[in-house]
C-alpha cells in the first residue's frame, strides 16, 4: 500500500461564486469564499459533492461512489468514510479591487416587474469569460500504481464531467473550462526520530481547518473543539493501520497478524494517546487547563487567584471572588492565555444537501461547521501557524517489543496522520526530542498536601453510589473511595473544585450498552486537594499518574464491561484514549495564592 496523491487544477470562468465561509461586508449579501490567508476558494465539500454527482452519472464510475467517497445513511453515527480526501481548492488571482460587485434583482412573477426590496450584491472579483485556476489535491492510499492510476482516470473523468461549480450556475457563474490532473506519490510528512523512551512526544501540523465536534447545542450546528483528544488520535491511527494493511476489518483486532507492522497491531490496544493541544510556533511548553480553583477579584484589574490551598471559604479584598461559572470574556482570556492556550483564529461555513432529482438545495438540510483555522493573517500580511502538541504512551507495553513499536509507529506516520474530523485534516508529524512540562512550585506544599487537577474529562464517581443521603456528602464520599483507590490508600481527600457532566448522545450509542445510559464524567480543569498518608507510596502514585494518567476504577470494568468486547468499545473515556491525564502541583497554587488582610 502506498500514498498517493492527485494535483488538481480547475480552471473555471468568471464570474464565480462560492459561498458558505465569509463574514461579508456592508452592502454585500453574497461574499466569496475565501480561506484564512484571504484566497477565494471552492469549499473541499462542494469539490467533493460535485464527484458524487458525476460519479453516479458516470455507469463505469458508479462502482466508485461508496467505496472511495463514503456511504452515508439514516444513522449519522455510524456512516462509512470514502477513502478520498479533498482540500479546498484555492486560487492565488486576485481579481478586480475596484467595481467587483453585481447588482441582481427579483422579478415579481405577477406584474412582471421589479420585487420590491429583493437587490442582491454579488460580490465577483472575475469578470465575465475570464479563466481563473483553483489548484487543490485529492488525497488516498491505493495497493500499487495500477490502481492508483485507475482512481486518477475515473476522478479525471468526473472533474470533468460536471459543468460548473458554485453558486448561480443556471445564469452561467463557475463554468468548467479545462481541468489538468497529475498523480504523483504523496512526500513524506515526518521530521525526526522519535526518542527511545517510554513516552514520545510529538507535534502535529493541520494542512487545513480542524472540526471536531464536542457538545451539540444544536441539530444543524456542529462547533469544533480546539484540542484533538487522544480517542481521535488512536482512532485515525487504527483506521491508517487498517488502509495500509489492507484489511476491510473496522477495528483492529489483535489476533489477526496480517499487516506490515505486526507489533503495532499487536500492542495497539496498550498504547496511550494523549490529548493534542494547539500552541503558537515557539511556545515553550503544552498549554495546561486552568483549574477549577482559579478565582477572579474586581478588587484589581487583570488579576486572578488560586483558592486550592485556601482552609476555608472568604473575601478577597473584601469582595467575594468569581469562580469559572460566573466568569466574562475577559476573565477566560486573562486565565486561558495565562496557561498557554492561544487565540485560535475560526471561521465558519453553511453548507446544504442538494436534493438529487432537482439539482437544487434540499429543504431543511442546511448546517454549518465551526471550523478552527491552523494559521492566521495579520493585518501587515504576515501568516502566524499553530501546532498541536500531543505525545504516545507506550508504558504499558513489554519492554523487549517497545523498540520494534516505535520504529512501526515512525513507518506508519512517516506521510503524517491523515482523516482528523469532519474536515478529513491531515498532519504533518514533528518528532520532538522532549516535552516541556509546566512548571512546578518553587517551594513544597504544606502538610504534605498535594493539588491534582484533572486536564481531561474522566469517569471517577460511581452512579450507583450517588443516591441517598445529603447530594454533597455523597459526592465527597465518592471522591474520597476514588482517590483512595487510585492511590492504594496513600492519599485522602481535604477538598475538592470539581464539576460533572452528562456525556450522551452518539457517544451511549456508539459504546454499544444494550440500554441507554449517559455517561457521568468529571470535567476538565476539577481540582483535587490531597493528603500524603504514606509517602513513600503517595509519591509513586503521584509518579505514575504524572506518566500514564489516572487509572480506571474498578466500578467501570464492572459496569461497563460486557465479558467479550475489550472495555474501549463500551466506555470511551479510558486512560489509553488519553482520558484521565493530570497536573500535579502546578506552580499557580502557590504563588498565585490571594493575599490576606493585615489586623
């Protein structure tokens, strides 16, 4: 199996319109699209649909639509992904500066005359008949170059069946006038080596916008995620290892031996995947979720406190702090930026199913993606990039097979890690020779105490113990039998910043429970105040969790455990998915401590 791709350049007339990802102007109601550094484009999933299209209308293609474009279906959740990864097509034509608008109007069909309050501006930078190329690739794995090469002529084929792209077509806007394809093998997308250790870092470079959805607060809305959690890391990677191997498998299956890295096949199921966080290009260290236990005080501007070490509730400067649920705008981007997390820049594009017998947009299936952008243009021109900085556990496998594990995991993603979202995204994969961790506090804790704050969400509470008595002792109750678990009784619980959510939806149904069951995770940023009982043993708990994350408590083997399917089909928020990483003693719980009143 190899990687391939097709260079395509499509070469339409103006004028042109594409619309979906712009915040127009004043006194303009159809912008063109344009990507993040201001370059007008043809959305990756316009491109796509119209090779749809033309595949089914092509009776020796049509054998292609499912296999390389996807099967989507009834059930949203459990739709097959092509094979085919699109990017935008862009042009580097600038076109007209002065006089690029077009006046349209309504005709009322009744008078024959002109609607009232129906003129359109059309914003058309291409004037009429003029040819305008848009470059773009096509992206996919194919097991030899004769096969490649039959994918090359049937997308050769449907690029140029279809006869105009974008908006406004029936009146002659985006006619195709030639299309010229090259297929060319994909160049590698990996710098370094990764190092020898039991935990390799990594950054991650996104060749276009990132849209990973988290909550849905609506049906037609999918806002994307700013991080990459460790489950869509290992998922592309297992898909990656399927593609390459050949294997029409949907998951992989560590009996089956047949694939080209069969330690990585073997082990896949024991290698950790911690979340990927963006950072600004020379950042020194990951970004580190804000604990829970952070304050703001209007007693002083552009200030925040840590409250984890505060013995009992009071005023800060005689005023009642603010914690996270009653936070501004302001406040998050004082408190994130102070942790690392940069501004990421976003846009936004609507998109609509095309109903097939009329060509036309399909009632009531319009949506629209919240998409982040990997880079940004300044208003002086200059481009600043993000990276994702993420690493791979491989603590929990033998020692002798880690060597031969890491130089697979190097093979696999020599030509980076394709398929990340609904934007099918691929990373360019930067080995790093050491991850820089936040900084510790300058002077020990007091009493032996220790502050753990969760950095992803996590199962920790039992729901079955959750009932009876006062709602907030059984909550500490629980807390407490979690830590002194996790930690083999060397720890005890003093106090707690901590928020829980239902996790429901496709997340229940994916995870195949024979009756729905949302999932009560604690969240993000929950801060956890813990007394050394034994220290010798609390500092090797605090070691390992600082390695490999927070252990899964037993409760969830038992719950969610079904006696046949490994435990990451029916509970997605497992350590090797990333989930249940921690900071421990972060420098901000003493130093950023609220001062106190003088008597």
């Amino acid at each position: 199996m190899m990687h391939y791709r097709l260079d395509v350049t499509l070469t339409l007339l103006g004028p042109i319109l594409t619309r979906g990802g712009t915040t127009p102007e004043a006194g303009i109601d159809a912008p063109l699209a344009r990507d993040g550094v201001g370059r007008p484009m043809l959305p990756f999933s316009l491109v796509k649909g119209k090779v749809r299209d033309a595949f089914h209308d092509l009776p020796h293609t049509s054998g292609f639509v499912e296999d390389w474009l996807g099967k989507g279906g009834n059930d949203e959740y459990f739709d097959q992904r092509g094979r085919l990864r699109f990017s935008d097509f862009v042009t580097e034509e600038a076109g007209k500066t002065n006089d690029d608008l077009i006046e349209r109007i309504e005709i009322d069909r009744a008078t024959g005359s002109t609607a009232g309050r129906m003129l359109a501006m059309v914003e058309a930078p291409f004037g009429y008949g003029q040819p305008v190329p848009f470059q773009g690739t096509v992206e996919f794995i194919a097991g030899d170059d004769a096969v490649a090469a039959k994918v090359r002529d049937a997308l050769d084929q449907a690029f140029r069946w279809v006869p105009t792209y974008g908006g406004l077509r029936t009146v002659g806007f985006g006619r195709t006038y030639c299309v010229q394809t090259k297929l060319v093998t994909c160049p590698t997308r990996c710098r370094g080596t990764p190092t020898g250790a039991s935990s390799l870092p990594l950054r991650l470079r996104l060749d276009r916008p990132l849209c990973l959805v988290g909550r849905r607060h609506s049906g037609n809305h999918f806002e994307s995620l700013e991080t990459i959690s460790g489950a869509v890391l290992k998922g592309a990677a297992a898909r990656l290892i399927l593609e390459m191997s050949g294997s029409p498998a949907k998951w992989l299956d560590p009996r089956a031996r047949n694939s080209p890295w069969p330690f990585l096949w073997k082990h896949f199921e024991a290698i950790r995947f911690a979340e990927a966080r963006p950072m600004t290009e020379g950042a020194l260290h990951r970004p580190v979720e804000p604990p829970l236990s952070i304050v703001t005080s209007p007693t002083g501007l552009n200030q925040y406190f840590d409250v984890a070490l505060e013995p009992e509730p009071r005023l800060i400067g005689g005023t009642a702090p603010a914690f996270a649920p009653d936070w501004k705008d302001e406040d998050f981007a004082l408190v994130r930026g102070a942790f690392g997390w940069p501004t990421l820049p976003r846009e936004r594009r609507t998109r609509t199913a095309i109903d097939a017998r009329t060509g036309r947009a399909k009632d009531e299936a319009l949506f629209s993606y919240g998409l982040v952008r990997p880079e940004s243009k300044g208003d002086d021109g200059t481009i600043a990039s993000y990276v994702w900085e993420a690493s791979i556990g491989l603590e929990d496998i033998d020692a002798n097979d880690r060597p031969a594990v890491i130089k697979e995991l190097a093979d696999l993603l020599t030509y980076g890690l394709p398929g990340i979202g609904k934007t099918r995204a691929t990373a360019d994969v930067d080995w790093v020779s050491a991850s820089t961790p936040p900084q510790q506090p300058k002077v020990p804790l007091v009493g032996a105490e220790h502050v753990v704050t969760l950095q992803t969400e996590f199962l920790m509470t039992d729901p079955e113990t959750l009932t009876g008595g006062i709602p907030a002792d059984r909550l500490k109750r629980a807390y407490h039998d979690f830590w002194h678990e996790a930690s083999n009784g060397a720890f005890a619980l003093v106090r707690y910043f901590a928020r829980q959510a239902l996790y429901g939806g496709f997340l229940s149904r994916r995870s195949g429970q024979t009756r729905y069951e949302a999932f009560l995770a604690t969240e993000r940023g929950s801060t956890f105040v813990l007394k050394a009982l034994s220290p010798v043993e609390a500092a090797s708990a605090l070691q390992t969790w600082r390695e490999r994350g927070l252990p899964a408590p037993e409760w969830v083997k038992r719950r969610y455990g079904n006696g046949t399917d490994p435990l990451w089909r029916t509970c997605p928020f497992l350590p090797h998915a990333g989930f249940g990483e921690v900071a421990i003693d972060l420098e901000c719980h003493t130093k950023k401590r609220p001062p106190r009143l003088q008597p």
